[in-house]
C-alpha cells in the first residue's frame, strides 16, 4: 500500500487495487469521537480524493481495536453555546453529505462500536459491511442523552430501511447486532472477522446494487400514511416518556411526518434547528450530565488487577439467585448454595429464562447453563475466588455464616455481603479477619438495576474495596462506593420517601393520589406501587432497622398488613390488588396533582440526600445523584435529588423544610448538613 499526506486524526493508504483506505484514528484518545478537527480533516480528504481519477473507491474504518465510532465528542459538545451547536451540528451535515455525494463507490468497514454520529457517518456510505461479533454494535443512542440524531440519521435511516425499523431504533435508542443490522436491511452484509476486508473490497470492485427499501417499507414514508403512522408512534413513546420532560422523540416523529424524507436538504435543515432547540434544553443537559456521571462511576475501577473466575453465592432466593446467574451469564463459574436442592431449582430455571432472553443461540445458553451449578453443599466455598452471602436480613444469621466461610474459603477470596441495611461492622465481629469483609449490595431486579453498592466498612481493607468495585464492573455493573451505616445510601435516602408516603397513607391519602403525584413528577414508579413491588416485607424489615439507628416510627398500617400476610405484588394484595402479577388501576391514577403531596415525599428525600452528605456516605453530591438515578430511577431528567435542589433553589427548599416541620412535624426539620450546603 501507498501512503498519503499526514493527517492528524486519519490514516491513508491506497492497495494495490487502487483502492483507498482511510482509517480513524483519534489523535490523544482511546475511542473515536467526532469533533471539529476530525471533520474539517475528513471535509478536506474527500475534497482531495475526489479529484483523483486513478482510485477506484474508498473504504472507511477504523485504526482503534474494538471501535468503529463511538459518536460526536459529547464532552466539547456539552459545552458549547446555542451558536457553536449550531455551527458543529451544521458542519457534520455539511461534510456527511459530502460523503453521501462522493463520485466513487464508499464502504463502512463496521468493526466495533458504532454509534450515533458513527452510525450517521456509515448512513452515508453507498455501502455498509459489518463485523458479526459480540462486541460490534451499532445503533443511534442520542435520544437516551435528550436530543436526537442531528447529522442526517433520522433522514437517511428511514429512508434506507423505512420508517417503522428506523423509528424502532431512533425511539429505543438501542444497540443492534450485525446479523440484526444486516436482517433490516442497516448494513448490507454481517460477516466474520477473517472475512471483513475481503467483502469491503468486494463492494469497492464489483459495486452492486445499493440497498433500497422493499415496496412496504418506502410506502411507510410516503405522505398519505405518515400522519397515521406518528399517531401510533406517538402514543407507543408516551407508554414509556412524557413529553412535558422528554421532548426529543416527540421532535423526530413530528419532524418525520411533517416533512418526511424525500427532500433531504429539507428534511436535514429540520432535524438541524430541532436538535438545536432541545440540546439547549434542561432534559438534554441533565441526561448529558447523567452521562458523564455513569462514566465517573465505570471509571472507578480502573488499575486494579481483578483476578475472579469463580464465584459462590449462599442463598438462592429472588436477589442470591439472579445475582448467580447474572455472573454466569457473563462468563463466570459459579456455584449456588441453599439450604436443599429444591430451594435453589426456582433460581435455576429463571436462570436459564434470562440465557434465553439475553444470549437467544443454544450453544451460548447451554454454556452459561454449564457456568451455573447447584451446590446445596456448599463445596464451591473453597475454590471461589469471590463469595456473596444473599440470604434474609438476619444480623445473627449472617455472622453465623460468615463464621462458617470464613474456615472453609481461600485466604485470599473476597468475602462479600449483599445485606441491605447491615452496617458490615456489626456482621464482621465475628471474622478473624474482619478487614475481609466487603458489601456488594445489588438491586431488585438485578438483571435491569444498573447500579451496586459497593461498601467498605471502617476496617475494610482498600485493596478489598478496589477489587469489589473491578469486580461489579466486570459483570457490567456501575458501582458505586458507599460507606457502611444503616441502609447505606439508595435505601436511607428511599426510605425516608416511602416512609412518608406510608404516613400520607394512614391521613386517608388514596394510594392512587399519591403515586400518581411521584410520577407526574418523573418517578418511574409511585412510592406505594414500589414499596408493593419490593415487598412490604422487605419494606418493614428495613423500615425497623433504619428507625432503630436513626429514630422515627414504622407505619402500624404497614406492620399489620405484614402480619395479615398482604405483602405486595407476591401475594396478590398490598395497598393495591394484583392479577398474575399484574396491577389492578384505579381511575384515581388520573387524578390532578395537589402539590404538597409531591413536595412531602421529593423534600423527605432531600433532606435525607443532605444528611448523606454531612455524615459521607459517599464522597460528593454527583456521586449520591448518581446512586439515585441509577438505583432508584430518580426523575432522570431532573439530573438527581441535589442537582434538582439546587435549580428550584437551595434556599427555598431549605425553608419549606422549615415551613413543613411545622406543618407536619419535626421528620422535615433540615438536617445540620444544611448549614454547610447554604454557605
């Protein structure tokens, strides 16, 4: 091959077949990302290629193992004025459709993660060729960050597969395969690794016909159904999103019906000064800034050398047995100990449901089935490099085994608690070496709960911690360092919103009113359908030992309900009904939003959020919005309980805590850490 002038962020190389080669390759960075260098550079090779009249096409890729592009430079992004988005969101049209207009044949050799701005750069490609491997992904994610795609994706995608599978990942926001890329027609081919180079080069040579969208799937684009179409649209996004908080994916179905995609300079002059309008929004920074948070989290365990390929987990209830096969599942042997064998057969058949659902080939469920054995005995204590105790919130019971494992295990295995509300240095008096001692504390349902607590008791060695946290995101889990007291941070802090509720519950507040409240402000989930959900057992349990360290009184509605056995969505009966597990709604649900009701239960919060702070259960404000967001679904676009105090103001949330203690007594007074945050 022959090479070309230097480029700073891109690699030129022409074969043998005159075929010219332009690689990716962020100057300074590990991962691709688009900013104003890379496409002013890219504007100025194609500018030069194009005048060439000896090469035969050229062919996209990238020169980072494991990555294609990840998407424009979020972080410059995020910085800029309503002016310098708008002049970096016109610049990447301009050049992408100077691509899209290229004289000769344009292959995207896909290998890796290929997101947003680099799914955008492919769409612009005559040709698209993809790696078929686990790690290769592509897909526009930009509506997970608040806005939508803005360098030509919601054009040119519906207009290359139609408007009901482009809509399908614009809306979702989620990852494709190759082989699912291929099947709608994203990418042309999916092919092996050892094959990739040889179908690129193909395409260059032998230039087939460009893929064009079946009758069905050009006529989804057509004006006469697209009003019909968005109705749909519209109302399957409004299941999941409100447009008062999440306006970006209203924006791309409205734009799409409006204009439709026949005439692209339309079409992406509208999508340009729509993206525009909403990455200025609230919604869009506070997802942003989310964004940059889950990456402070992955960053955590970065430089610790993790040495885990066995884990034994003891209790295969809902949490030790999902916790078991979430770890199978992603490539760990693992043993699961109960008390007999049938205890832990419920844990293996949902198990093998979650293989199916996430792996979908027999061969790699049948593997990560083979990872998972049952082991009533306990014998995989002495080979596991890690050991997660999962069993009932009992501080006696947990030190008792703990006592056992301890003589049994390793001297080098991590010890690993996923108590709830324990403070780790209550279980690990009975340890010889309590220094061992870690929590790993995972959250209900562990397969769709991001977050884990990662707690590091006052003697717990730092090297236990750090290798903890390598652990949790070697599972593809976001930890979260907390230290050891009572419910740690996500379930103090919820406590206090579900304890007001259940207070709201006994002053003859219909349920509905009050969840209906939570949601309306961007909860997930109101707090009585949550403390259902969770099990008012489980509420009670954590309820009584939080009220014990920190004061308070447990609702004597909830401990009679417990006693009566109405426990929540498991028995049928709570505070609501239930019908195959199913919620049973009430017309309550629609009911206006009296103000106070939401301020008594966000306020609880705070306030507790503030005394979290003061007593640093975790080091800073971002890092307990983080905890919120990810382990509680705390109103994402709200950027978490203290981002939220701070743009209502700190102030006034601290006096309607003072206005609220009079009101309805001294659990709203302000926490002393107020003093600290105010100054």
């Amino acid at each position: 091959m022959t090479k070309a002038k230097h480029y700073h962020n891109w690699h030129i190389e022409t074969d043998q077949d005159h075929i010219v080669w332009l690689r990716f390759d962020r100057e300074h960075s590990d991962i691709n990302t688009i900013d104003h260098k890379v496409l002013d550079e890219l504007a100025a090779i194609l500018t030069d290629l194009a005048t060439q009249t000896a090469i035969k096409g050229l062919i996209i890729a990238s020169a980072k193992p494991n990555m294609f592009i990840a998407g424009a430079d979020i972080e410059q992004f995020s910085k800029f004025d309503s002016d310098q988005a708008l002049a970096f969101l016109e610049k990447g049209q301009l050049v992408f459709t100077q691509l899209a207009n290229f004289p000769l044949p344009t292959v995207a050799l896909i290998a890796g993660v290929c997101l947003g701005g680099g799914c955008e750069l492919a769409l612009a490609c005559r040709y698209r060729v993809m790696q078929e491997d686990a790690k290769t992904r592509i897909g526009l994610p930009e509506i997970l960050l608040g806005i939508h795609p803005g360098w030509g994706g919601t054009v040119r995608l519906p207009r290359l597969v139609g408007a009901f599978s482009a809509m399908d990942l614009i809306l979702s926001g989620r990852t494709v395969s190759g082989k699912e890329a291929a099947r709608i027609g994203l990418v042309d081919v999916a092919v092996p690794d050892r094959e990739i180079v040889r179908a690129a080069r193909h395409y260059i040579l032998q230039q087939p016909k460009k893929h064009q969208p079946a009758f069905w799937e050009a006529l989804s684009n057509q004006v006469v159904v697209r009003p019909l179409i968005a109705k749909f649209l519209q109302k399957k996004v409004a299941q999941k999103a409100n447009p008062k908080y999440y306006p970006a994916p209203y924006a791309v179905i409205n734009n799409w019906s409006q204009v439709g995609v026949d005439d692209v300079a339309q079409a992406l002059r509208v999508e340009v000064l729509s993206v525009l309008k909403i990455a200025m929004g609230d919604t869009a920074r506070n997802l942003v800034r989310l964004f940059f948070l889950q990456n402070r989290l992955k960053s955590l365990s970065k430089g610790t050398d993790l040495n885990v390929t066995r884990v034994h987990v003891v209790g295969a209830g809902i949490m030790g047995g999902d916790i078991a096969a979430w770890c199978a599942l992603h490539g760990l042997r693992v043993t699961l100990q109960d008390r007999e064998a049938k205890f832990i057969a419920p844990a293996i058949k949902r198990a093998y449901d979650l293989f199916k659902k996430k792996l979908k080939a027999p061969r790699l469920i049948q593997d990560a089935m083979d990872r998972l054995t049952p082991d009533p005995e306990g014998l995989g204590v002495a080979r596991a490099d890690i050991i997660i105790e999962a069993i009932y919130e009992d501080l006696k019971a947990k030190q008792q085994l703990f006592k056992h494992i301890e003589s049994h295990c390793k001297p080098e295995a991590i010890l690993a608690t996923n108590t709830s509300s324990i403070p780790l240095d209550e279980i690990n008096t009975v340890l010889k070496k309590p220094e061992r001692l870690v929590g790993i504390h995972f959250f209900n349902p562990v397969a769709m709960m991001q977050l884990v607590e990662v707690v590091q008791g006052k003697i717990t060695l730092p090297e236990v911690t750090k290798k903890a946290l390598a652990f949790v995101r070697h599972i593809d889990r976001l930890p979260l360092p907390v230290k050891s007291s009572p419910g740690f941070l996500v379930n103090r802090v919820l406590m206090a919103y579900l304890m007001e509720a259940m207070l709201m519950l006994t002053e003859n507040v219909p349920p509905e009113v009050i969840d209906h409240a939570a949601v309306s402000f961007g909860m997930p989930m109101g707090p009585v359908q949550l403390a259902d959900t969770v099990g008012l057992d489980v509420c009670l349990a954590v309820a009584k030992n939080l009220t014990a360290h920190f004061g308070g009184t447990v609702s004597a509605q909830l401990e009679q309900m417990v006693k009566e056995g109405h426990l929540g969505r498991k028995t049928g009966k709570g505070f609501y009904q239930y019908k195959n597990g199913k919620l049973i709604k009430d017309k309550f649900a629609e009911a206006e939003v009296q103000p106070d009701i939401t301020d008594r239960l966000i306020l609880r919060l705070i306030n507790e959020s503030v005394a979290c702070l003061r007593e640093e259960v975790v080091a800073d404000a971002d890092l307990l919005d983080a905890g919120m967001v990810f382990g509680t679904g705390f109103a994402p676009f709200r950027g978490g309980p203290m981002h939220y105090a701070q743009a209502r103001g700190l102030q006034n949330i601290y006096e309607q805590l003072q206005q609220f203690a009079e009101q309805y007594g001294p659990r709203f007074a302000p926490d002393a850490g107020w003093k600290n945050i105010l100054k």
